[in-house]
C-alpha cells in the first residue's frame, strides 16, 4: 500500500493530469452560475468542428434544457482568431474516399445539433467573435442570440469546395432581405464586424474587449428571461461604438443583387450578370466561373425550396445533398485543390453549368428511405 504522503503526491499528480488533458480537450462544457458554457477549444485549427465535439455538445445542450438551474447556455470560441471556422472537412472527405461511416454520421450528428440549437428551450447566446464560417455558422445562426464583434469573418465559402451552403443554410439565407441570401450562399461572399449585424445573421453587435464583461454579466443574470438577456445585449450594443457611422457594405448593390440573384436558373442568373456588364456585375461572374457548377445549381435549387420550408425539413433535405457530395466528384476535388494540394484550381466534372442536367440535380433530391435523416 502507497504511505499517505505518497498517495497524497499520486491524488495530486493526477488532478494536474485531468487539469491539463482539460485544457487541451477539444471542447470545455462547464457550468458558471446560472449558465452552461460551451468553449470551442482547437485555436490552432480555427476551432474547427470535430466529429467528437459534436458529440459531446449534443447531449451537454440537451442535459442543461431539462437542468431548473440552467438559465441560458453560452457558446465561444478560444484563441482570439476564430468563433469556429466550419466543419472538419478534411476528415470528412479522407472518410468519403474510402467509404468509411464518418462521411455519413458526421452530417447526421451535426445537423442533429445545428436542430438543437435552433429548438432549444433555454436562451442561447453565441459570441460569433473572429472568423464563423460553414460549420460555426450551423452553431451559432439558429440559436436566439448571435453577438458580432468587429473582428468576426462571416461566410459561406462551400460552393468553392464542391459542397453546398448546409448547416441550415437552406433555412436562414433564403429569409435574409432581398436576395442577400442568394448572393451570399452562391458566391461565398465575406461580411465582416457590424456587416454581419446589418445583414440580419447577428442579432447584436458588441466590442470584441468587452466580450469577458458581457459573459459576466450574463453568468450574473438570476434566472434570467429573454427579455432580460436581450436587454443586456442591448446596453452593451449602445455603448460598442466601433464602426459606427458606416452604411451596410452592400447597400450600394442590393438593388443589383435583388434583381441579378432572382432568377430561376443559375444559367439565367450567369446571362443576368454578363447583360448588366457593370464592373459589379463582372466581379460576382468572375466569383461564379471558379465555383463548382454542381454546387451552384444544388444549392440555387436548395435556398428556393427552403424558402419556404420548417427548419426541420430543411435539415432532412440537406443531408440528402450531403450525401450526394459524398456520392459525387466534386467535393473530393474541391477539398483536394483548397486543402491539401492548395493549388486552388479545381478540375471541376461537369466543368460547365449547362452540363449539369436538371435530372442529376433532381437525384441530389430525393429521399434515402431508412437513411434519411429523422429528427
């Protein structure tokens, strides 16, 4: 048997061992006052979105819904560069060569927690500071509070890698003013600071100093209500002073994108872009030519019918193109050309949009039987 001073060193030994492997866990759920926190913990990869912490946030969110002293669930990235810059594409496309289950499961559990977040019972609040791209977006977008900082990158760069504006992009982007959305999902356009405010994705805007203030603020809050949360978000808001006087970034073209973007075909939004012929114009046709012509068609196709559908069936329908990306060519090629050989030149197959026929877009469409995704 250890003598007790030795036990005393082996109980020590081990609480600064469960401390460090803490520290480096790929997400931190802890829980502060009133508040559950959830901490994207993976700085040097932007916090991107692994398949493991999905599946430690998802049943962390669920616990602290049906928890009486749980008021609201905070969510946050660490490092200083990153809210979280999407979904661990890499290990998703190493998965889909092969045929491993991750490029089936990944999708599943991720929209499964993108749905939770959008339908959670307790107030929600996702401090979007620094980039929130793809798969953050998913984490932040449907919940009931996003706070921008003017250093946070939002985009939706996926049609650039063979893949589609998902994480709910079908439901969100379509009800952003005009045809925002449109432009944003087709084009991968960034919106920075308080753009992303103007826009519609974020609800508040707060200096990115202030963000320790506001998280204690939050954690303070005895059983707070919406409104109360809201209302502290606004005091912080009025006092966040940094690009202030600046108009929208694209208020000067939203009579352009409103009217180029709302065609019903992408071949008809290409010709829309070459008649107007404006330098405008020519920029989002340049931006279009390097875009896979798969995903452009899928995800016109996907923000026209999500327009007008529940959350949910957004996410079903969603995953049924997520698994056409892994079924096809062009999501292998993408990630092939931005990631790993990094020669960003894609040899997209069809190289052409009028090669896409309606009848392959239609397959990305249908139903996968006892596949598809239940929530």
């Amino acid at each position: 048997r250890l003598k007790p001073f030795n036990r005393l060193q082996v109980i020590l030994q081990h609480l600064k061992m469960s401390k460090h492997t803490d520290s480096t866990a790929e997400v931190l759920l802890e829980k502060k006052g009133g508040a559950g926190i959830i901490t994207l913990n993976r700085p040097k990869v932007l916090n991107a979105l692994s398949f493991s912490m999905i599946q430690q946030i998802y049943p962390q969110i669920k616990t602290w819904e049906q928890d009486p002293e749980t008021f609201l669930i905070i969510i946050k990235g660490t490092g200083g560069k990153a809210f979280c810059a999407g979904g661990d594409i890499r290990a998703i496309a190493d998965a889909g060569k092969v045929g491993d289950r991750l490029a089936e499961d990944f999708f599943r559990e991720e929209y499964i927690l993108n749905n939770a977040t959008g339908t959670c019972k307790k107030p929600y609040v996702a401090l979007i500071d620094g980039i929130t791209m793809g798969g953050g977006v998913g984490l932040s977008v449907h919940g009931h509070f996003r706070v921008a900082t003017e250093k946070t990158l939002f985009a939706m760069p996926e049609t650039s890698i063979g893949l589609f504006p998902d994480v709910g992009g079908g439901y969100f982007l379509p009800r952003l003013s005009g045809k925002l959305g449109y432009y944003l999902g087709l084009t991968g356009f960034r919106l920075r600071g308080r753009d992303v405010l103007k826009a519609g994705i974020a609800t508040h805007f707060v200096e990115s100093e202030k963000l320790p203030a506001l998280e204690k603020d939050l954690i303070a809050l005895k059983s707070p209500s919406m409104e109360n949360i809201a209302d502290l978000l606004n005091s912080y808001q009025v006092k966040s002073k940094v690009d202030q006087e600046k108009e929208f970034v694209l208020d000067e073209h939203m009579e352009k994108i409103n009217s180029l973007f709302s065609a019903n075909s992408m071949e008809e939004i290409v010709q829309k872009l070459k008649q107007d012929g404006s330098p405008f114009a020519m920029k989002q046709l340049e931006t279009i030519n390097k875009m896979s012509p798969t995903s452009l068609k899928m995800t016109l196709r996907q923000l026209r019918e999500g327009a007008s559908m529940s959350l949910q069936d957004v996410f079903t329908m969603e995953y049924r193109l997520s698994q056409a990306c892994m079924r096809g060519h062009d999501f292998y090629e993408g990630v092939r050309a931005v990631l790993i050989d990094k020669d960003q030149s894609p040899r997209w197959k069809p190289a052409a949009l009028e090669e896409v026929s309606d009848e392959f877009v239609d397959n990305c469409f249908k139903p996968l039987g006892n596949n598809d995704l239940k929530l």
